[in-house]
C-alpha cells in the first residue's frame, strides 16, 4: 500500500484576500447629492446670520455676499449696549425651572396613567392631549389678568408656572406611551426581592425610560427657551425679559440694529446647539423607540 505524501507547504502565508470594492450605484448618489443639498438650504440662513452678525454697520446694504471687514466687536458691544446678559440668565432659568417642574409632576402622573387601568383613564388622557391644543396667545388676557391680581408681573416664576404648563400635558403623554411599553413584570420581579414600588420605578423603570425621559426635558427646555408671546407680555421691564424678548428690541419704530439682532441671535442659538449635541442620540432613540417595541 502507497503511503500518502502531504502537499508540500511554503514558508510563506497566503496572501489575505481582497476587500470586495463597492460600487455606488446612481441611486446611492441621487440620494447622498440630495441629502448635501438639503443640508446647504438648512445651513444657508444660520451661515447668513453669522455673516450679518460680524459686519460693519455701513457694509449692511452691501449686496457682496462676505464683508470686506469682519467687525468681531459687534459680538462683544452687544452685551455692553442691551440688557442681553440679564435676558440670557432669565432665559436659563426660566428654561431650566420650567423642565424640573415638568419632570417633577410628568413622571408621577405618567407612571400612574401607564401601569393603573383606572376608570375614565382613556378621556383623562384624551384631555391631557387637548390641553396640547390651547395656545398661549388665546390665554394671554386671563393669564395676564390672574398674575397682575397675585402681584407677580416682571417675575421669573411666573414665567417658569406658565412654560411648565403648557409643556406638561406632552410629556405626561410621552412618558406614559413609553412607561408603558415597559414590562411590568421587571417591577414585580424587584418588588419580591423586598423594593418598594418607589424603589422598582426608580431603579428599574426611570432608567429604562431614560431615552424618553430626555425626550421630554429637551422638548421642554427647546419650547420654554424659544417662547414670546408670554415674556413680552408678562414682562415689562428689559432686564427681567426673556432672551426672544431681549432680541426682538433691537427692532426699532424706525430702524433696525441688524447687526446687532444677528449678533445677538447667534448667541441665542449657541446654548441650545451645545445642549443638543450632548443627548442627540437619546433623543432619536426616544422618538423611535415606539416604532420598534
């Protein structure tokens, strides 16, 4: 019988085999060609506004799309000649205490509405979501009426009670579609091992509902910090208006500070550019979540 010879083997290793090169079809580049040229129409104005914002005042006529001179001044004399730094801290606080008050009063209610099948539960949050449909304009007498009566005109809270309610019957829906979503067996697991139904929503519930957690507090805070109608009107005197409110004075009876007002507005943007960059991600999976459980 002829013994079997094993094949010969080089030092050598084999060559790694070659990364199949994709091909972009037409479609692929339709698509991406007309992904960059919506991109340029939603990044067009905000490249305008800067450009507005660093020109000299007699270049503002200019039909030259770029200034001969950049006035980088403009962003620091803004702050000196307006009350724009006293707008911006109202503005932070009334957007930050109109979130907390949200969250606080959101995340019970929803919970309760999410895992209590209580009777009248479906009209309860059939009117949570009208309440959705009332704008501030259509409330603004009342509204202006109740707080001169209270004394409380020219005051942060009263524009943190008022952004907190218009923006608490979303999130209570929110928070509610998404609670419960969530199993209520992990709560009933946590409870046997000896946690107290706070214990469960806090450690179990609220960090599985953390993505439309953080969908409500950016909707919150994005609508309390973009809002007019209420600071121009419960607020009278410059230094405790809104942001919105403290732009929109740069608009004059007879001219416009246009310079200015772009200068300002770039620093309105700012904020919530930063803000939105850290929890985009929780955002999106916050607003897709329903679509995949």
């Amino acid at each position: 019988m002829a013994a079997t010879t094993a094949p010969a083997q080089t030092g050598a290793p084999a060559p790694p085999p070659r990364p199949k090169q994709r091909r972009l079809r037409p479609r692929t580049l339709l698509i991406a060609a007309f992904a960059w040229l919506l991109a340029a129409v939603f990044i067009a104005p905000y490249l305008e506004m800067i450009v507005t914002a660093l020109r000299p005042a007699d270049e503002l006529r200019d039909r030259s799309y770029l200034p001969d001179s950049w006035q980088w001044s403009n962003l620091v004399n803004v702050w000196k000649e307006s009350s724009l730094g006293d707008n911006l801290q109202v503005t932070l606080l009334v957007s930050a205490g109109a979130t907390v008050l949200v969250l606080l009063v959101s995340l019970p209610a929803a919970y309760y509405t999410a895992r209590v099948r209580f009777r009248g539960r479906k009209w309860f949050l059939l009117l949570v979501l009208v309440t959705q449909m009332f704008q501030p304009t259509a409330l603004l007498v009342g509204l202006y009426r109740e707080f001169y009566q209270l004394d409380m005109l020219n005051s942060v809270w009263t524009l943190i009670l008022c952004n907190a309610a218009f923006n608490l019957a979303f999130a209570v829906w929110i928070l509610s579609a998404y609670i419960g979503s969530i199993p209520a067996e992990l709560e009933e697991a946590a409870m046997v091992d000896g946690t107290s139904r706070l214990g469960a929503m806090v450690k179990v519930t609220l960090p599985l509902a953390l993505p439309g957690v953080v969908t409500a507090v950016i909707f919150t805070f994005i609508t309390s910090w973009n809002e007019f109608v209420m600071g121009l009107t419960l607020s009278t005197e410059p230094a405790k208006q809104p942001l919105t409110v403290g732009i929109n004075n740069f608009i004059g009876n007879y001219t416009v500070q246009w310079n200015y007002l772009f200068a300002a507005s770039v620093v309105a943007i700012v904020p919530v550019i930063i803000l939105f960059a850290f929890i985009e991600r929780h955002v999106v999976s916050g607003l897709t979540a329903g679509s995949v459980k």
